[in-house]
C-alpha cells in the first residue's frame, strides 16, 4: 500500500531495455547520437510543431533551465505559492536565472488565474525597484493535483502576453493531465500560449527524463551554454535520447499516465464512500487528496500504508478541522487494483 509518490516506483521495462540496447557499440556524446535525433524528432511529431528539446536528468534542472532562456537576472516570475520552483527547489530557479525573482500567488485549488495574474502585475509600479515581470509559470498537473484546460491556460497565455511576459509549464506529471483532459498535446500547450515546457517522464516510468521544450524556439538561442553550465549536457547522452524515445514510442508515456490515473480515480472514488472522509478537489490526474480523521491517518499508517500529510495552505476549499488531516496519496503506473483495495479495506476496518 505504498501511494508515498510516483518517484518512488521503477523503471518501464521498455525503457530499461532501450536503454540497454543503446548500450552496444559507440555514438556521438553530448546528445549528437542518434537515439537524441530520433527522439527529438518523434517529439516534435508528438506536439505536430517545429520546436527545440533538450533533455536533461532532472525536473529541477529542467524548470531552472527553461526560467534561466527566459530571464534576465532583474526579472521576476510569477507563479503559485505552492508552486515547485517556489517551494521544493532550493532556490534553484534563482541560481540558474542569475537572480530573478519568484513571486508566489496564493490561489485555492492550486491554480492561477487571470485575474490574479492581472492584480499582481500591476503591482509592479516602482520602476527600478521592483523587478520587471518576464515570466508566468504553470504546474501542470498542479501541486494538489488538478489540472488547467487548454482554455484556462490560454487565458492566462493571453495575459502574459499582452503583458510581454512568456510563459513557462513546468510538466512534471503533463502526461497524467494531459490523459485525464481528453486533449492532444498541441491543443494543451503551444496552441494555448505556452512559450516552454518542461516535459517530464521520470514520475511516469522512466529513469532520469525530463526535456526542455521550447516552442518559441528563438529560447533556444544560447541554451546549449546554459545547459553545459548548468551541469546537464550529459557526455553519453544516448541514454537520454534511448529513454525519450521509448517512452514516446507506442504511446507508452499516455499508457503509463492513463493507468495511474485510473487507479487514482478508483481510489478516490473508495475513499469518497467511507465515513468521515471527503474530497475537497476533483481527482484529475493520478493524485488523491482527501480530508480524513486524524485518528484514520494513524491507523492506517500503523497499517503499513505510506502516504503522506500534505503541507502548504491546504485544499483552499474547505476547512480542515484540528482532528482532520489534508493528505496526499500518489498513484503510479505500477499502482494495481489490488493495492487500491487493500488500502480500502484498511479504510472499512
């Protein structure tokens, strides 16, 4: 009953023998062999665009680096106030940037919106002394789990915009909402307004996978240098390309994404039908986050299942009572019926 994160699960055995695979005889390194080439061109199928790729090893690296072709060092970027890159990162996104600012926009359900966008940005009234807004970021899924429509993104893309801002989708977990939307790719970033994203697979089966994507590919200027001193132009980048591309071949990625999420989905669904438990936010994705008694927390903690109280300013729809915990439960591709039941069962006991 592990639903702890989809970090904390293995690799897609497809990717693990692609990776194996590309391991006989030599290519070209730093991302010139030919796993790199094929891949970045199976993702520009993907997305039906000319665009840039660069892969990279982690989620952190690709945020920053995206932020940093965005940026200049007197820049600020707006964001959620749970947001990864203001939260998680270790100040990451300033050091790659130079110094550019991260402004968290405390919003319910874990989204930005438009209006809150266009409250902040006229705050910035001081000239010199404040920093010049250049950046808004989406978490795509979101921290706690919900998801931006196309339409909502291209609202919030239609102000930054008009505005000279860019925008950035940090794509960590893209797959699972892109599943659970019943949309194509395009319509979820480029097409709505998105300048970059960073397109994750590590929390959807792969090893080390993340890609920065540029759409507006005039990013990709320089980004080579960026990269180098960001420390993540990997010498034998065959096995970046060799995991891109199994992971985009056969739709593995929309595979791995829609199973996790149809686990969530019928977890949620059990929870919702126990006593004393509620759910304040939809289940979109491969998250869960219901509202529980503390007591059921404990005991399903000494029950061996591992998930986890979740921090920050909550739901932002309901209230959690002092004897109530906002909790967080992950599925991944791994995730089977039979744990969901299990912990179910746990629940009913």
């Amino acid at each position: 009953m592990n639903f702890a994160s989809d970090n904390t699960v293995g690799v897609h055995p497809r990717i693990l023998q692609a990776m194996a695979d590309a391991n006989d005889g030599a290519q070209r390194s730093y991302g010139a062999d030919e796993y790199t080439t094929r891949a970045t061109a199976a993702l520009a199928q993907v997305f039906d665009t000319d665009l840039a790729a660069y892969p990279v090893l982690t989620g952190t690296a690709a945020n920053s680096l995206c932020l940093a072709a965005m940026t200049r060092p007197f820049s600020a970027v707006l964001c959620h106030s749970e947001a990864h890159i203001l939260v998680d990162e270790c100040g990451a996104p300033e050091l790659f940037t130079g110094g550019a600012k991260m402004l968290g926009l405390a919003e319910p359900a874990g989204k930005l919106t438009p209006a809150a966008i266009e409250q902040r940005i006229a705050g910035f009234v001081r000239g010199e002394h404040d920093p010049r807004p250049a950046v808004v970021s989406l978490t795509q899924a979101t921290e706690v789990g919900t998801v931006y429509s196309p339409d909502e993104v291209r609202a919030i893309a239609d102000v930054a915009h008009a505005h000279g801002m860019r925008v950035h989708m940090d794509g960590a977990r893209f797959a699972n909402a892109l599943v659970g939307l019943r949309c194509t790719p395009a319509e979820l970033t480029w097409q709505a307004g998105v300048d970059a994203l960073s397109f994750g697979g590590t929390k959807n089966g792969a090893m080390m996978l993340e890609v920065v994507t540029f759409f507006d590919t005039a990013l990709a200027d320089g980004f080579e240098h960026h990269r180098m001193k960001g420390g993540q132009l990997m010498s034998k980048g065959r096995y970046l390309g060799a995991q891109l591309e199994a992971y985009l071949a056969q739709d593995l990625w929309l595979d791995t994404a829609t199973h996790a999420n149809a686990m969530a989905t019928r977890l949620a669904e059990g929870l919702a039908a126990v006593p004393d438990v509620r759910l304040p936010l939809p289940t979109a994705a491969n998250e869960v986050f219901p509202i529980m008694p503390r007591a059921l927390f404990d005991r399903l903690q000494a029950a061996g299942a591992v998930f986890y109280e979740w921090p920050g300013m909550g739901p932002g729809t309901d209230v959690v009572a002092a004897d109530e915990v906002f909790a967080r439960f992950v599925c991944a591709w791994t995730t089977t019926t039979d744990e969901v039941d299990a912990l179910l069962a746990a629940c009913r006991d």
